[in-house]
C-alpha cells in the first residue's frame, strides 16, 4: 500500500514552486555518493515524472548533466538551490530535495540511506540491483 502525498515545494528564493506527489511519502528518503550527490549534499525522496508540476518559475530552471547524461539536475538559475533530478537509477522518477518541501527539513531524518552511486547499479548490468553504500546519522545537539 503506497503512502502518496501531495506537498508545495520551492527554491530558497521561491522564485521556483512546484507541487509534488510523493509516490511513497517521506519512506523513500535517500542519498548518494556518486561525484556529483557528494558535492550536493541533499536528500532526496521520490515521484514519478507526472508527479511534478511546475507552479511558477520554469523559466528560472536550469538543467545540468554529465557523464552518461541518463540523470537530469534541475536547480534554480537565481539562487542555486537543486530542485529535483530525474534519476539515473530509474528514469521514470524524479528525486525531489526534501529541503525544498514545506514544512520538511533534511534534518527531520535521524537515518538516511546511501545508494552506491560510485558503483552504479546501471553501470553494472540489467541484473544488478541498486547497493546501500551507508547510512548517513543525524543526531541533534542537547547544548
């Protein structure tokens, strides 16, 4: 049973608004540690590609790609906040940035799971299954 949720999500300078229809909640939160997700930092929960609508802002998107430009990264040309990419991993659905949504914080999450993106799942063959590099901790501070 799928837990879909539909939520507002923006840019930090909101110049980007989109609503997105979680397929499973926030279960599916998630990061990465290819080059690229290591760099970026964020974490990442999933929609199909219907499952994001541009509000406002598509002019202020831009798209980065690189190495085999299967994945499409999607960030705000005014304050460089990374929306959502369409995954590699599964290019029928998008990773969202669970910061962007409202209300959500990368930081609501004590344990969030790292996929191998160094040894890529697709890289590998059809038969290969994605692989938890780690599990990223979040512990707050009782100063």
């Amino acid at each position: 049973m799928s837990d879909a949720m539909i939520v507002q999500a923006a840019c930090h300078c909101r110049s980007v608004r989109f609503e997105v229809s979680l397929t499973d909640g926030l279960k599916t939160a998630r990061r990465c540690d290819c080059s690229f997700c290591r760099m970026r930092g964020a974490v990442a929960v999933s929609a199909e590609l219907d499952g994001v609508r541009i509000l406002s802002g598509k002019g202020s998107l831009a798209e980065y790609q690189f190495n085999t430009k299967t994945a499409k990264h999607y960030f705000c040309l005014t304050c460089g906040i990374y929306t959502h990419h369409q995954r590699r991993s599964n290019p029928r659905q998008f990773g969202v940035n669970v910061a962007c949504i409202e209300g959500v914080s990368p930081f609501d999450f004590p344990e969030v799971p790292v996929n191998d993106g160094v040894l890529h799942p697709s890289d590998a063959g059809a038969s290969a299954k994605p692989r938890l590099a780690g599990v990223l901790r979040y512990e707050a501070s009782r100063d």
